[in-house]
C-alpha cells in the first residue's frame, strides 16, 4: 500500500476546515450540562436562533402530534420534551448535515453514515440505561460522534491513487493507518479535543474500535464499540469493508451482555431510530 504525503499536522489542518458546532447548539448544550440549568435559561438561548427555534417548535409539536393545543413557545416544548430529549435532538440535528452527506471516499451513499451513527447514539444509550451507568447522553453522544474522523479522511481517500481493488482485503482503518499513518478514530479524538467536547467523549471516539486499549471511561468505550461494530455487522452504514472490524468478545462481557442482549438491543435501536427519523426528518 502506498503511503501518501500527509503529516499529522497537515490532517489536523484539514480536519480544522469543518465546520465548528453551531454557536446557538454549543450554548444550549453546555447550558443543559451545567447544573444551573433551567428552562427559561436554556429558551433565551435557543431563541437566540431563528434556525433552532424552529426546530424545537417543530419537534415539540411533532412528538405531541394530535394535541389539543400547539405548542408555540419554546419554553413550552422543553418543558413537553424534556432536558434529556431536546439534548439529543439539538446535537443529533447540529451534526446531520456533516453526517448526513455522502462519502464516496469509503462507499457511503448519502444518509448512510448519519444512520449509522444515529443507530450507535441510540443503542450506546440504550445500553447506558439499561445498565444503570448514568452517562446516558454521553454515550448517545460518543456513538454519533464516533467516525467523525471520516469526514476528514474521505476526501483524502478520494483524491488519493489507493488501488481500488485492495478495498475489499483490509478495512479502512488498516488502510487509514497505512496511508495517513493514523486512522479515523485517533483523528476522530483529535477533532473532539479541538472542539473542546468533553474528555470521555474523546476517549471513546479513540478508542472505538479497540476497547482494550483504553485505560478511562472503558464501560463508555466498551458501550461504543459493541453497538458500533453490530451496525457494521448488520450492513447499516458501511462500505465495503463492513465485515472486517471484528467484535471485541471482552468488550462485550464487561458491559455483563450476552450474544442475545445484543440481538435484543439492535432491534430495539431499529424500532428507536425510525422514529427518530421521523422526528428530525432531514431528507
Ligand atoms: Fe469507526
């Protein structure tokens, strides 16, 4: 394989040219994490924002479609949605436009790596709850944000002279390591970290493939991977390389699940994604 002409630098330049979190989303998240946080604090912010505005307004009154009264206020829909739910949502909708796109640098159609993702926040979530291990929005966090660093390689990989035909034979993250010298989950890291998202959810974007090598968070990063590597497995959001990022067994039994957990949860993250695809409705 051909090594190319990239130095870490000139990748982390690359990867500062996507574009931040949108300030109105950043404030809103950071408010609803602080404990000072209240209702009428976090709609002044929202407010802000013509664009999140609307969004909130429509999704308050699509989740309580068939109501008697609409919702008109902001405040009124966090109060209807929740702290927790409004959280997902603002994030989930800050990053679809970068996750929703299509990357024929590693054979995503459009949507597919936004399913992907949305289905890893979902099932990360899930496993949080179900476990009782109160980093339920971390965990949907780190599992949408987990191949962010695709977004950068994906050009690369485009204008690069890769043979083709070695596609099928290594996955992407041998072939990333083999061309740029790291792969998406270190850079992954590395845009959280610039982004100044929080320390664990930089850890389990690191990590993401190789639980075993992560020293902090390692039920988040156990969480993660499980959920990642099943959605890979199962064809949602991947290119050709979907069968060649194996499931970490240890991984597995740390977070106490079986096979048949596993199997259970991906279908409740089918039943959940839909429906949060209706929610957000980007397409
Ligand atoms: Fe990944």
């Amino acid at each position: 394989m051909k090594m190319m002409r990239y130095s870490l630098d000139q990748l982390i330049k690359e990867a500062d040219k996507l574009p931040p979190i949108p300030q109105a989303a950043q404030k809103a998240l950071a408010l609803i994490r602080s404990p000072e946080s209240s209702a009428s604090a976090l709609s002044r912010v929202i407010e802000m924002d013509q664009v999140l505005t609307t969004q909130v307004l429509r999704w308050a009154n699509s989740a309580y479609y068939g109501m008697e009264n609409r919702i008109s206020t902001v405040q009124q829909a966090i109060v209807v949605l929740g702290l927790e739910i409004i959280q997902e949502l603002i994030m989930t909708y800050s990053f679809s436009d970068r996750l929703y796109k299509p990357l024929p640098g590693y054979e995503l159609q459009r949507g597919e790596l936004w399913q992907h993702a949305l289905g890893t926040a979902i099932g990360a979530k899930l496993i949080s709850k179900k476990l009782h291990l109160k980093i339920d929005e971390d965990a949907y966090f780190a599992g949408l944000l987990c191949d962010i660093g695709k977004l950068v390689f994906e050009k690369l990989l485009r204008e690069s002279e890769i043979n083709r035909s070695e596609w099928g034979q290594h996955s992407f993250l041998e072939l990333e390591r083999n061309s740029f010298g790291i792969d998406h989950a270190m850079l992954g890291a590395e845009i959280a970290r610039r982004w100044q998202l929080p320390e664990n959810l930089v850890t389990a974007i690191a990590h993401h493939h190789e639980p075993q090598s992560a020293e902090n968070h390692v039920l988040l990063v156990a969480a993660v991977h499980v959920v990642d590597v099943s959605m890979m497995t199962l064809g949602v959001g991947i290119g050709i390389d979907g069968l060649q990022y194996p499931l970490d067994n240890a991984a597995l039994n740390r977070l106490g699940m079986t096979f048949e957990d596993l199997f259970h949860l991906i279908e409740q993250v089918a039943e959940q994604c839909a429906k949060a695809k209706e929610m957000i409705s980007i397409v």
